[in-house]
C-alpha cells in the first residue's frame, strides 16, 4: 500500500504546484497558452502511464506528469469562476468545482467497464482522449475578467498576501485539511472491504460519494451567498466534515453506517472545498485574487504528498492486519481544528454575533 500510495501523493502535491507561480504565469503566459500546455501534460500522461512495465513509470507518468498538467487546469479555472461573479460568487464556485464530482460519479464507471471489456492499459487511453477533448473545450472558454496588475504579474513569487492575518488563517487551514481530507476519499472503500462488507460496497463508495459531493459543492455555495454568509459557511462545513469523521466512521460496521458517512462526507465535505474557496476574495480583495488563489492552493502540496503515507502508516500500524481507527481520528481532530481557525476568522470578518451574515 505505501509505495502504491506515493502514486496518488505525487499528483496530489503536484497538482498545486503552479500556485506561487500562478500569477506571473497568468500575466506572462495567459490563461489559454496554460491551458493548451495541459491538454497536452494530461493526455499525454495517460497514454505514457498505459505502456509503463515498472511503478517508477507511474509516478513519472500518473504522479508527475498528469500532477503538474492538473495544476496547470486548475489555477485558471478556479480563479476565472472568482472573478466574474461578486454576489453569487460561492454559487459560480461550487458549480465549477463540483465538475470533479461529476466526474468521479461518471469516469468511475466508464473507465470500470472498461477495464472490463478491454484490460487496463487500453482503459488508460480512452481515458486519456477523453482528458484530451474535454480540456479543449475547457481552453477554448475559460478566460480571466481581467489581466493580472503589473505589479504582481511581474514577480516571480508574490507573497504580498501573508501580510493579510486573516489570509495567514486561510492557508493555515487549507494545509492542514488536505491532510485529512483525503483519508475518506482514499481509504474509505479499503474499510468497508476489512469490515467484511460485499465487494460492490467498496466498489462503489468512491463514486457514490463523489456524487453526493457534487450536491455538496453547490448547497455549499448556495449556503454561503444566500444563508449565513461564506465565512460562517466554512466553519459549518469543514467542522461537521471533522465531526463526521469522528462520530459516523469511528463506529461504521454495517453498510448502512458506511453508506450513511459517505453521504455525509461527499455533502459537508463538499461544502468545504467551495466555501474556503469562496471566502477568499472577501479575505484578500479582487485586486490579489490570482496572487492569493496559487498560494492558497499550494497549501495542499504538503497534505498531498505527505497525507497519504502518514495515514497508510497509521493504518498498517507495524500489524498484519489494518486498523483504520488511528487515521480516522487524525483526520477527524486535524479537521475540526480547522474548522475552529474559520470560526477565528469568522469573528475577525463579523464580529461574535451568531446571526450575522459573514
């Protein structure tokens, strides 16, 4: 499981590594041009990863290659959806971030079937083409509002925004989430199988679970622009994804209690991803939003190349057979910590009233 593990933690880690770049990259290159360079990294890493005959190949091919291409999509994407929504900007953001859930609830399932009809390898080039024409579409529509200033554009590295305390709380937390973030999404089928549930259980968690997300997503959106407001939204949020952690998944031994975490996990959960995303501009200003966006994001690098072998570690835990319950409760603690620095941030942003728009 660990060196398999490095696999999923390369790309993680390298599918944000374009943040403290992002700016200069978007005044220098251009959001199309990044584009364009990823269509190529992404599709071409899938066809490598299909002749690979040695796991160094995946992590070149999958880790890599398709890590740095992901990165390469993401910077742009997220930012345009910031951009060009001010009122409804939590809504913009849910819905396009809640694409990798359809896309989890759909690929999951193409590329199964065909694994089925026509084996692996031929499986990673469908879905390499697939990546292909989807990514396209994607340079050919998504553009910024406007260029980056030349102030920030021109530097390297930009680390104007870790002068804002409020955004030092942001990355703070975006670090330490993507350290139990991904403990669910990653390790939850390999629970229901050790627990002695039917195999179609863990089959099908992780695109049940990227579906209920997708709802996630967009109720988290729709929460912060038209409920309490985005900063309380993602203190809600990213704690109950914590609490979830630690009340539903420490005690799920039936398929009912699995069933029932996942569903929980993929809403509040998804609640997360677009909220933190969403507070972002009320945190930094419009004026810092690309500066901000890379640097925020790179938060995740660390999560996603570390988090995955610490909790294979915890799991495996030197015994023959895997004990899930020390990296459910790292991932439960890590993210009600958390979802304790929103509610900091809430207060600085609001004040203490609970029922005031934040």
């Amino acid at each position: 499981m660990n060196s398999l593990s490095w696999i999923h933690s390369l790309w993680l880690a390298l599918a944000n590594i374009v943040g403290p770049f992002f700016c200069f990259l978007a005044y220098r290159v251009g959001y199309t041009r990044m584009l364009i360079a990823a269509i190529f990294l992404c599709s071409v890493s899938m066809m490598l990863a299909s002749i690979a005959t040695e796991i160094w190949h995946l992590y070149l091919t999958q880790g890599v290659l398709s890590g740095i291409g992901a990165s390469l999509v993401w910077f742009p994407c997220i930012s345009a959806a910031q951009q060009w929504f001010s009122r409804k900007r939590g809504l913009s953001v849910g819905l396009t971030i809640s694409g990798s859930g359809f896309g989890g609830l759909v690929l999951s399932n193409i590329i199964q079937a065909a694994i089925d009809s026509v084996g692996y390898r031929w499986s990673l080039r469908i879905l390499g083409f697939i990546t292909f024409v989807l990514l396209c579409i994607c340079a050919a529509f998504v553009k910024p509002l406007n260029k980056p200033s030349k102030s920030s554009g021109t530097r390297i590295v930009n680390l104007k925004p870790f002068r804002n305390p409020q955004f030092i709380i942001l990355f703070t937390v975006q670090v330490l989430c993507n350290f139990a973030f991904n403990v669910p999404s990653g390790f939850l089928p390999a629970y229901a199988n050790s627990i002695g549930l039917d195999r179609w259980v863990g089959a099908n968690l992780s695109a049940i679970s990227a579906g209920v997300m997708v709802i996630g997503k967009i109720g988290g959106g729709l929460l912060a622009d038209y409920g309490v407001g985005r900063a309380t939204a993602a203190f809600i949020c990213t704690t109950m994804t914590g609490v979830m952690c630690l009340t539903l998944w420490l005690n799920a031994s039936t398929a009912a209690s699995v069933w029932g975490f996942a569903a929980m996990f993929g809403l509040f959960g998804g609640g997360y991803l677009t909220t933190v995303t969403a507070v972002l501009a009320q945190t930094v200003g419009m004026e810092e939003i690309e500066t901000a966006n890379g640097l925020l994001f790179f938060g995740w690098f660390f999560g996603g190349l570390f988090g995955t072998p610490i909790s294979s570690a915890l799991i495996n835990n030197l015994s023959d057979t895997p004990t899930y319950s020390y990296a459910i409760i790292f991932s439960g603690v890590i993210l009600v910590v958390a979802g304790l620095l929103l509610w900091i941030l809430r207060v600085q942003q609001g004040g203490w009233y609970l029922f005031k728009r934040v």
